[in-house]
C-alpha cells in the first residue's frame, strides 16, 4: 500500500463564500491547506478596503478552533478600481487583485465588472499592483467579439490569448495569474512567458472534457460537471495533465473549489462551478500516480505555488494513503465533485 507524506498543500484558488455556505465548507480547505486565495466575487465583490478586513474577519471566526489556516485576500477589479482604492486594499490586506471579466462566472456582474478590452482602461491600476508586489490573477474568457456578438463557451479561452499576451507584454513587472487553464493553447503561452506568468491547474480540469458536461449542440447534460472555463477536448485535457505532472514551476494546483447550492445547479442554465476541495487532493494523487510521477505531487501542491506567492513552504505536513473511500454525493445540501463515486488515496492525516 502507497502512501505520500507531503507538506501541507496550497490551494491558489478558492471560493470560500460567505455566511451559511462559509462555514460548511471552510473545514475542507482549512483542514487540509495551509493557506489558499480565497476569491472575493461574493455577491456584493470585494472592491473596498473595508470589504477586504471584513471579509477576512469573517473568514477568520469561521476557522474550526485552533486552526493556524492563512487565506491569501483578494480584492475585484470592478469598474470603480484606481490605483489609490487598490493601495487601500494592499494596506488592508489584500494580496491579490481578481479579475473576472463581466458577466463571464459567478457574481462578476455585468454592469460593474469590466470587461477584457476594457482593461486597456486599468493600465494605472495594474501599474500600481506590481508596485506592491500584489499578483493579478485572471480568469482568461473572451465572452464577446468585436461585434458583440456571445463567443461559445468552448472558444472562449483561446479568444483571450491575444489580449492577455498584450498584457504580458506591457508589464514584465507585475506578476500574472492565468488561472485554471484548460486548453494546450493557453498552456502554450504560458510556457512560453517570462517567469513572472504562471497558471493554476484544477482538480476537475485534470478529469473532465467536454463531452461530461455537454453534448454535441452544446446543450449542458450534467450540470453538477459546468464550470467556467468548460472541460474541453481529450487532447486539451491531456495537455493539462502532462503539463501537471511534467513538473514545470509556473504551472501547480488552485481548485477553484466553487461550491453552489444544489437548487442553483439544477437551474436552467445551471450555476457554474465545482465544488471540489473535499476529493481534490485524493484526484491530483490518483492522477500523478497513473502517470508514474507521485513523487512530483509534493511540487505542484506544495511547493510551486507558494514559491510564486512568495510564502514558506509549509513544515507541517499530512498523509494521503492508497485506500478506496466513497465520495459524498453533498454536503448539507451542496453537491461534491465525483460525488457517489470511489476514489484512490484518502488524506489520513
Ligand atoms: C466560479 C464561482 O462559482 O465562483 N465558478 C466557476 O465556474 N469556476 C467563478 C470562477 O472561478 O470563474
Ligand atoms: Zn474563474
Ligand atoms: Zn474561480
């Protein structure tokens, strides 16, 4: 029987939520992770200083006691940003300013969210992030052409690539997020920037294509499968798991864990997101391990990300051990990835 002791992991992209939903599903990230970006799109997006601590309080008074768990904060850009209200949030404790372009994912509302070509309208406030060190993490979709026109979900990131290789060009200072990365496309640029561009890989990016989760006319048929981006083809897939395992430095694990409750992902259309962190760590094992490359598990999940966010390495550490256990179908009423199923490798300390 195989069993991994590695140090404690990093999770580089999450959505912790808030209120209610917080509380359930924190314990899966703050007993596992050391630290974790936790995403600031709630329902009103971090946008201010003020949001910023009390979002970390909230954060804060929500971790099971005695927990040292350290969220990473991150503030929106929202219409409203300036390089003066991004300074705030840094004093404040931001460390991570998110971009999701309007109206492409969960909570980044149409009317104050800017869009990918508007950014050109940000340069200030980017200026002013790799200032202060702060790292500006994306969520690459062109959701719009130049017509306006609604670009498929399934073209949507490589349509990015154009305008984020603008913005690698014109800051060769600010340290730049592409975050969960699902086409070789995308993985192409990213090998291919300065060592200040790196990407997230999820654990249901490593799992899933496009036929999961849609059929053909790109009809959604299993919406406990839709996230933003969408699962693409076998070889985008294949090109995110070799990339994974290959070992490269700018490439290691964010979850996008993004929990939605069961009645917002039975909606027509369904809410986008997985709710992953509870089987993430057991699916990144399974995977390496078919590959033959556990041994470089420890690097994507421990070591890379923390090494690019500037943080120690963890000296604690935990055990994953080869031993089947059934995924729960949901959690007080919040559907788990790979829910019902058995997975490979359980976390036993
Ligand atoms: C995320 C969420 O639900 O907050 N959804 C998703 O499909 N990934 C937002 C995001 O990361 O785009
Ligand atoms: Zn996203
Ligand atoms: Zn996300």
């Amino acid at each position: 029987m195989e069993s991994l002791r590695i140090s404690r992991p990093f999770d580089a992209h999450v959505h912790l939520r808030e209120g209610d939903i917080l509380k359930t599903v924190l314990p899966y990230t703050a007993d596992v992770f050391f630290s974790a970006v936790a995403m600031g799109n709630l329902k009103e997006p971090i946008s201010t200083a003020e949001q910023v601590r009390v979002y970390r309080e909230q954060i804060l008074s929500a971790l099971p006691s005695g927990s040292n768990f350290m969220p990473i904060m991150s503030v929106m850009l929202q219409k409203n940003m300036t390089p003066e209200i991004l300074e705030q949030t840094f004093e404040a404790g931001a460390q991570v300013l998110k971009f999701i372009p309007a109206a492409t994912s969960t909570n980044s509302s149409a009317s104050n969210g800017v869009t990918i070509p508007e950014l050109r309208n940000y340069y200030p406030v980017l200026a002013k992030a790799a200032d202060l060190g702060m790292i500006f993490s994306g969520h690459w979709e062109l959701a719009r052409d130049a017509g306006n026109v609604e670009i498929p979900e399934l073209e949507r990131e490589r349509l990015a690539i154009p305008w984020l290789r603008g913005i690698i060009s014109d800051f060769s200072e600010l340290k730049i997020m592409v975050e969960h990365v699902t086409t070789a496309e995308m993985i192409e640029v990213v090998k291919a920037a300065p060592d200040n561009v790196a990407a997230t890989i999820t654990a249901h990016h490593l799992m899933l294509e496009a036929k999961d989760v849609m059929d053909p006319s790109g009809r959604i048929i299993n919406s406990l499968n839709y996230c933003k981006p969408v699962a693409k083809t076998h070889r985008d897939r294949m090109a995110v798991v070799e990339t994974a395992v290959s070992g490269h430095p700018r490439f290691f694990f964010g979850s996008d864990s993004a929990p939605h409750p069961i009645s917002a992902k039975r909606r027509i259309p369904p809410a986008a997101g997985i709710f992953s962190d509870p089987v993430a760590l057991s699916i990144v094992a399974q995977v390496f391990e078919e590959r033959g490359f556990l041994n470089r598990m420890k690097n994507f999940t421990s070591g890379f990300g923390p090494q690019f966010y500037g943080l120690p390495i963890s000296q604690e550490t935990i055990v994953l051990e080869e031993r089947y256990w059934r995924v729960p179908e949901s959690i007080d009423g919040i559907p788990v990835f790979m829910g019902g199923k058995a997975v490979k490798y359980q976390i036993v300390s």
